[in-house]
C-alpha cells in the first residue's frame, strides 16, 4: 500500500483545508483537466469541502468524449464492411452516432469486439487472417505507446490484415486553446496525471510560462487534489506562473523516454479535430510513411464521415469549461447512463456521467 495510504490520510487533508481557507482573497475559478480527477474529487466530496470562493470546472481530459462525432459514424460504416472485425476499448462502444451505434450494430449481427489492449487485436488478426482487423485508436498520451508498439510490431511481424482508425489527441496545444478562448477565464489548472507520467513536466512549464498561467500536476487520491488547489491558490496569488510537480512518485520532469520514443517512432505530430473544440492545431499523431499502409483511411482511400451532434447536447460546451451538466436541458431527464445522449455521459470519466453517479442535478 505504500504510495496510496500517505495519500489518504483525512487529517492531512483537513490540515491542507484549513490552511488554503486563509489563502483565498478573491474568486477563483480553476479546471481539473483529467477526467480521474473529476471522479476523485466527486467521490471525496472535494467540492463541498473548498472555500466557496474556488470555482471548480472540468476539461477536455476524457478521451472518449473529445472524440468526433465524425470519427464514430466512420467506425460504424467502416464495421458494416465485408469480412471486417472491428476491435476497440469498451467505452467507445455505447457512444450514439448520428443513426445507430458500435453497441447497436454489434446487436445486429456485426463483428465488434472489445479488447483491453490493441496488442490483443494483432492475436485476432493472426487467428483471422482472411479478415480485415480495424483497431479504434482513440486516447491521450497515455494510450499512445501501446498503440504505437502495435502498429511496429504489426509491421515487424508482417501482420498485413490489421489496421487503425486513428484519433489519438495531445493535451498540451489543447490547454493553450483554453487559455487563449475570450471565452473561458482559468485562473489555473491541475494538470492531467495520467498523461504527465508519459511526458514529463517540461511541455506544461513552457506552456505556464508563455501564457501566465499557474498549473500543478498531482495524482489523484484526495490528499494530492487538496494539496494541489493550496499550491495552486498560493500560485495565484503570488503571480507565479509556472508549473509544480507534486506527483513525484509517478512523473519525472523529461517524461517515460521509452514510451516517448515508440510514439515518436511510429507518429509525427498533426491537426487534431476535437469534440466542442473543432480542428486544434498540433493536438493529434499521423503515422509517419513507412507505417502509412497501417492506416485505415490510407489503406482504402476512405474519408471520414461528415456529421453533427444533437443539436440540444452541450458537451462540446462542457468539455471547454463553458457550461456545467445541470446547464443541460436534457442532463438526466432525457440524457442518462441508460439513454446517453452525448459522450460526456458515457465514459466513466465523462463529467455528465460523473455529475450523474453523484446525484448531482
């Protein structure tokens, strides 16, 4: 237990509280980029406990829901194909398109398994090699090594009937598009956890610095997200601008240099189009060249689908800090676990899911 039991220790907590309800002067208003920490600071009742002066909103940081519209009614076609098994994490499943979903048409008959690692997909190629074996490729850094060393091993093994449909996003471009919406004010952030452990310190520090802006990386049991908003505060106050790792138990400020040198192998950075956001610049991968016939949409000549949202839904709104679920006419009476509506309500990190699971309305 070590590592987890310092961290929940609900005196420690009580003394940080204590001291960070002396540092609030003014409104603050900070965003928990990361999904996990979301759920974490719901589960602890985080939000009940903090001056009532700190604001706390949700980010972009659940995979799932950043994930284009477009991006799953391409995966729906693309699993109505001829001889096609589509494989995929398991949240990407239930997300709606615009005319059915993955969880629908596995209803009526179509191939769509759902794996724990896309290296699990290079076993069901080999045990399927007159099919086509597409992996749905979504996630943030944290997802992006494993996908990578499938695609390099695929490649080394001569695995020629698995593919990808990719949509792997970047965090640190996407914060930028935060800070610099006339939209959202974010007095700071705490930073994602998950995928600070795959790159470091560094790509958030420059970030702090060129736009001023404050920023922790913590992990995700209550005695670090407490923690965190105290140096946060303290940050604020003092117009300190940078970034403070206090996840040293996980992140080191260059990052995993191994994971980072599979993505790099397999990916050079490129545009992105996310949920809410529309196309952000340097926030996504592409397969470099000799990995190109890995890509479903090369390898076919397809294009992505073109399509749109319920127009009543406000996850994209959501995602950018802009709106909270309760803001949402369809948050619980028509959109819930049972019917979602929008993505936000589907993954286990999504913010409306998460609202939902804490009888928050």
């Amino acid at each position: 237990m070590k590592y987890i039991e310092e961290f929940r220790n609900p005196q420690l907590a009580k003394n940080i509280l204590n001291k960070l309800s002396y540092k609030v002067k003014k409104d603050l208003t900070i965003m928990e980029v990361c999904g996990t920490h979301t759920m974490s600071i719901f589960k602890n009742g985080i939000r009940d406990l903090l001056p009532e002066n700190i604001n706390l909103i949700s980010g972009p940081g659940c995979p799932v829901c950043v994930t284009s519209q477009s991006y799953i009614d391409t995966a729906i076609q693309l699993c109505k194909r001829n001889n096609v098994i589509i494989t995929t994490f398991g949240d990407i499943v239930k997300v709606p398109g615009t005319y059915s979903s993955l969880k629908m048409e596995k209803a009526l008959g179509k191939d769509i398994r759902v794996v724990i690692s896309p290296l699990d997909s290079l076993k069901i190629a080999k045990q399927n090699p007159n099919k086509e074996i597409i992996f749905l490729a979504i996630g943030f850094e944290t997802t992006a090594p494993i996908i990578a060393l499938s695609i390099y091993k695929a490649k080394n093994e001569n695995i020629k009937n698995f593919s990808v449909l990719q949509s792997i996003k970047t965090m640190p471009n996407v914060i930028k598009k935060i800070v610099t919406d006339q939209e959202v004010h974010i007095d700071g952030f705490l930073c994602p956890g998950h995928v600070s452990t795959i790159i470091g310190v560094k790509p958030f520090e420059i970030l702090s610095k060129e736009y001023s802006f404050s920023s922790v990386i913590a992990g995700f049991e209550y005695c670090d997200i407490v923690a965190a908003i105290y140096f946060l505060v303290k940050m604020i106050g003092k117009e300190e601008y940078e970034v403070k790792n206090i996840y040293h138990r996980i992140v080191e400020y260059n990052g995993n240099e191994k994971a980072l040198s599979m993505i790099h192998e397999v990916f050079i950075p490129s545009d992105s189009i996310w949920r809410g956001f529309g196309r952000i610049k340097d926030t996504g991968f592409e397969l470099k060249e000799e990995y190109r016939n890995y890509d479903v949409k090369s390898k076919f000549n397809i294009k992505i689908v073109q399509s749109s949202i319920h127009k009543e839904c406000l996850c994209g709104e959501i995602l950018k800090g802009l709106k909270k679920p309760t803001q949402c006419k369809l948050f619980s009476k028509i959109c819930n676990p049972s019917n979602p509506i929008g993505a936000c309500m589907i993954s286990q990190e999504g913010t409306c899911s998460t609202y939902y699971k804490y009888g928050i309305r």
